[in-house]
C-alpha cells in the first residue's frame, strides 16, 4: 500500500501493516476456550511468559514454558480475550 508520495525528493513510501488488519478485525476470527495454531515470537527473558503470533498482525501471551523455541508452531488455548486492553491470554496445549 502505498503511504505516501514525495514529490519533491522523488520518493514513495510504502507499508504493508495495514493490509494485515486492526486488532479488533484479527481477532474475530479466534474464540474463547478453543485450541488453534501459532508460532513463537518471543520467550521473555524474565520467564512470565511467551509472545504467540496468532495472526502476522495478532499476537498474545502464553505462559512460560520450557523447551519452547523462536519460530516453533505450537497449538494454543484462548484462555481469555480482553478487547478493551487489546489482550489475549494464551496456555500452550499439548
């Protein structure tokens, strides 16, 4: 998509993050209390917890587990959708 047109330097910026949809469009797509797909974004450091990516523009929390890796798939449970704080809690699901 394109985000702008400068003219005067010739340049034209370009984005694709809104092509991917706002928060509110992902997560209609996804359910409370069901079992669905992801890939690890992030394990945080201090071990509260794990960055999923439901969605290239949708992502939650899990909570810490071991042995999970950067880039892994994993199958999640949608613990809890919270719209007004923009979060999704998550708990891997083996």
């Amino acid at each position: 998509m394109i985000k702008d047109i400068d003219k005067e330097n010739n340049r034209i910026s370009f984005t694709y993050k809104e092509l991917l949809g706002t928060w509110e469009d992902n997560i209609k797509e996804f359910e409370q209390g069901t079992v669905v797909k992801g890939i690890v974004r992030e394990t945080e450091k201090s071990k509260n917890g794990i960055f999923i990516e439901l969605k290239p523009n949708l992502v939650g929390l899990a909570e810490y587990k071991e042995n999970v890796e950067y880039g892994q798939d994993v199958n999640v449970y949608i613990k809890k959708i919270i719209p007004e704080k923009k979060k999704v809690k998550l708990l891997i699901y083996e």
